[in-house]
C-alpha cells in the first residue's frame, strides 16, 4: 500500500462548518439559488465563527430532483443561477417576463432573455470570458450542451432511447444535430458560463468572510447522462447502453433490502489504461468549485457492490474489486494538494480503511449512529479521533430532534447515561447532541442546518431508497432561534473551534 501522504493544512484546522444544500436556502423562486441569500448565509457562518459551509452536488439533477443522480458530472445546475445577478448586470428585465414566479418555465423564460440582451450587447470584454470558458472547458461543455439539447428534442428521453444514430454517436448525425441544434447549444453554454461565473463570484466571498466552500462527489454518475453518453468506454455496457449490472450496497441500517441505485459500474480496466483520464477531467472541474471535497460511497473505490440489472433489490449483488490504490495515486500527482474527505459509513472493511489510511484521508462519523448500546461504537465521542469529521446526522439521516423523538432509533437508557440527561426532552437532546459534536476531538464538526434550526422530521431532506417529497426542504430566516445560536457561538469559542 501507498506510503502515507502529507493530508494540506486546510484539513488540519479545528472548525465547524454547517450542512445546507443551496436549493434549500430561502427566496420567491421555486428553489434557493446562489443568490442574495447565499450571500447572505455566508455572512450568518461568518457572524457565528463558523468557517465551513458543506453542500451536496450542484449538478443539474433530473425531474426527481436528486442532486447524487446528475446529468453532468461537470455542470452546474442552472436551476440555482441567481436572476437577481442577472437584472444587476442588465440582461434581465423581469417585466418583460409573462409567466408568474411559480411557473415552472419562469426561470427557463429569464435565462432565454439573459442569452438574448447579452447577445445583442456584444460587450466584448464578456464576450472575452465566455470564449475563455469555452475553452477552459472544451473537455466536456460541448458534448454537455448538445446532449441537453438532444434532450429537449427528444421530451426528455434518455440518449439510450434516442434514435439510434445519436444513441451510438454516428459523426454524421452528430454535425447534423449540431447545426440543427446551434442556438439551443448556445443557450446551454451561456448558462453554464453565468453560473460559473456567479459562483466564482461567491466562493470569492466567502473566502473573504473566511468560510471554506465544501462539496460532495457522488462515487457514480447516473446512466443517462452526458458523462456516459460521450464517455462509454468508461463504463461496463454495451454500445446501446445497455448494463448486466448495476450499482448500489447491500442491505445496511437505512434499507433490509440493500440500494440499488442503478447507476453504471465503472470499467477499471480501460480507466487503468488511459491512466485515469476522465477522473482528473471530473476533479479538476471540482476544484474549481470547492475548497474541500467529499467522496461519496468511498468504499466503492476499494469494492462495489455490482448488482444484476435484472434484479429488483440489491440483496443478490456480489463485491467486487476497484483499483482505489491506483486511482488515488494518479490523482494525487495529478493534483498534489487534493483535499479530500473520505465518506467511510456503512459496511467498511479493512481494506477500505487501509486505502483511506495509506493516502490520510479524513473519514466521518455520525453521532446518530452511536448510540445504540454497544461501548465500542465507532462513532461514540470517545472513540473518535483527530482526522475524523463528525455530524450530528447527515442529509440521508433523520434531522437530530426527529431522532431523539423517536426511540426506535436509539437506545434511550444508554444515550441517557451517556450523555447524563436523564429526562430530557427531545429538544434537549438536541442541544446534548450539538454539544458533544463541538466538543468531539474531531477537527471538523458538521451540523445540518436543520439540527442547526431546531427542526423535527418534516425537515428532512431526503429518505433513502424512496421516491416523493426528497430534496425540497427549505428553511426561512425567521426560524433561527436567537438562543440556539447564542448556544453555537459559546461552544465554537468553549471548544475552539
């Protein structure tokens, strides 16, 4: 195994950082954006002493909404672009809009106005930096926007589902589509140019407020996307994309019967033989966005579970190995300070550690998980340890007052014992909870907004393995409660964090 590398210095700092989607920030629009409430937000961390703000992937999802399922693996989702930005600099004129703020082309009307003023403009200083993002991104923005393009064509259908000229990728049609397809090509690339732009824009901010910007990397990419589109030999299908296995865990604490997410199985083989190619693409449009990123299902680099695409569960699927070693190798010579966090939850194995260990990386714990008895749980607060990162829950979990209000999920004797509080409410709990995540001596502390907010189950933001209401919780400013934060900044400064 490798010999263990020097972990960059922003991983060793002793600091908290909260847990907020942008989608799920406040504003008139169907969700958050990376707008004045983003500003605004930062400036909340910065007030509090908190010096991190974790996300998910901000990817532009399908209809379900799923940030872990995007249509790119390098884009940006247009959905939080910020139309406030937009009418600063000029090229929206929300009077000019006919559709009400609910109407779900509303936005699409706006960026379709945006495109056009700016055209007609013609300034040639932004004129300037769209060619230079065009050519920044020239490994994966062109086949993005005509992929999306296609899309619309097709009512949303799946380039598996196209006809079969596009589906394989045949040079002749895809000049003709190209041609065809020119304007609404143009469209796509001008919103990734203004939301790359807005979001150098606040990641400038919020360095300067002193908040890092922390994003997360879902291990897989969804089947249909434009990563496997253009990109298929990367993966285990055949050329009309069809899959013998699937992707996804075996059964573990959120589902009896295992996930089967359904995403394609990377072919490590021909990734070993272009060294890794499209993983640096992918972590290189990544560090432009983050300061620190977190691999999701990082377990999968050791083994996935591969699962028969015919079968409806993940119950029958099989591990089998992943050049993790090799990868992270290549990566980091690629990207010699690559600050990375390791998602280490669920079945580990020895293994798994070896590889987080041999390239020190941080791994995560979860006080939810801890509490159920057992003296040796990992994620007790005295079994952690300095390169861990500790959250009171995560986006997949229950929010902490819906945990501590329901005591199937706990055992309430010993949590009682624990944390000596015996008779608290759930309320209290909470704030028990909070406490024993500052103080933990792990150098990152993570709390979900949620937690953060006081909020009960009706707050969650997703339910694994369920389709539904996941990925719409949002929260309003006046539920801050003014003695919650009060509690946070006193433990930040108790704790030094």
């Amino acid at each position: 195994m490798t010999a263990t590398r020097e972990v960059p210095s922003i991983l060793r700092q002793r600091s908290i950082g909260v847990l907020l989607h942008p989608t799920s920030l406040p504003g008139p629009l169907e969700n958050g954006d990376i707008g004045h409430d983003a500003y605004r937000f930062i400036e909340f961390l910065q007030s509090c002493g908190i010096k991190v703000w974790q996300m998910l992937p901000l990817g532009p999802t399908h209809e379900d909404r799923s940030p872990y399922q995007c249509l790119s693996a390098h884009a940006g989702n247009p959905a939080l672009i910020s139309l406030d930005w937009l009418v600063d600099h000029e090229w929206l004129d929300l009077e000019g809009i006919d559709r009400a703020p609910s109407d779900e082309r509303y936005r699409t009307e706006c960026l379709l106005q945006a495109r056009g003023r700016f055209d007609r403009q013609a300034n040639p200083q932004w004129l300037g930096r769209l060619e230079t993002f065009k050519l920044k991104h020239v490994e994966w923005l062109a086949d993005y926007a005509l992929y999306m393009a296609l899309k619309h064509k097709y009512h949303g259908q799946p380039w598996y589902c196209w006809p079969a000229q596009l589906c394989h990728r045949a040079p002749q049609s895809m000049r003709e589509s190209a041609e065809q397809l020119a304007d609404e090509i143009e469209q796509v690339i001008f919103e990734q140019f203004i939301f790359f732009t807005q979001w150098h824009e606040l990641r400038a901010y919020a360095a300067h407020h002193n908040v890092q910007l922390y994003g997360d990397m879902p291990i897989f990419v969804a089947h249909d996307s434009a990563d496997v589109w253009a990109k298929r030999k990367n993966f285990l299908m055949n050329e009309d994309g069809e899959m013998s296995y699937v992707a996804g865990v075996p059964p573990d604490a959120f589902s009896d019967t295992g996930q089967r997410w359904g995403n394609p199985l990377y072919d490590w083989t021909y990734m070993c033989s272009d060294d890794f190619e499209w993983w640096k693409s992918r972590f290189a449009t990544q560090l432009e966005l983050f300061d620190l990123i977190r691999i999701d299902h990082f377990r999968g680099l050791e083994a996935c579970w591969m699962i028969p695409a015919n079968e409806e569960t993940a119950m029958n699927g099989h591990w089998e190995k992943a050049p993790g070693e090799a990868l992270l190798s290549a990566l980091f010579e690629q990207f010699p300070h690559l600050p990375l966090v390791a998602e280490d939850l669920g079945v580990i194995t020895d293994e798994v550690i070896a590889l987080k260990n041999a390239f020190s990386l941080p791994g995560m714990k979860v006080l939810q998980f801890a509490f159920d008895g057992n003296t040796e749980n990992p994620h007790l607060p005295h079994q952690h340890h300095c390169n861990d990162l500790i959250y009171t829950g995560t986006h997949d979990n229950d929010t902490t007052l819906g945990w501590a209000s329901d005591e199937h999920n706990y055992n309430r004797a010993f949590f009682e014992a624990y944390a000596a509080c015996d008779g608290a409410s759930a309320e209290e709990k909470v704030l028990v909870m909070l406490r024993m995540a500052i103080s933990s001596v792990s150098f990152l502390c993570v709390i979900p907004m949620q937690d953060l907010l006081m909020l009960g189950s009706e707050a969650r933001m997703n339910v694994p393995s369920t389709l539904g209401d996941n990925w719409q919780w949002r929260f309003e400013w006046q539920q801050l409660k003014p003695e919650t934060v009060e509690s946070i900044k006193h433990y930040i400064y108790l704790y030094q964090r």
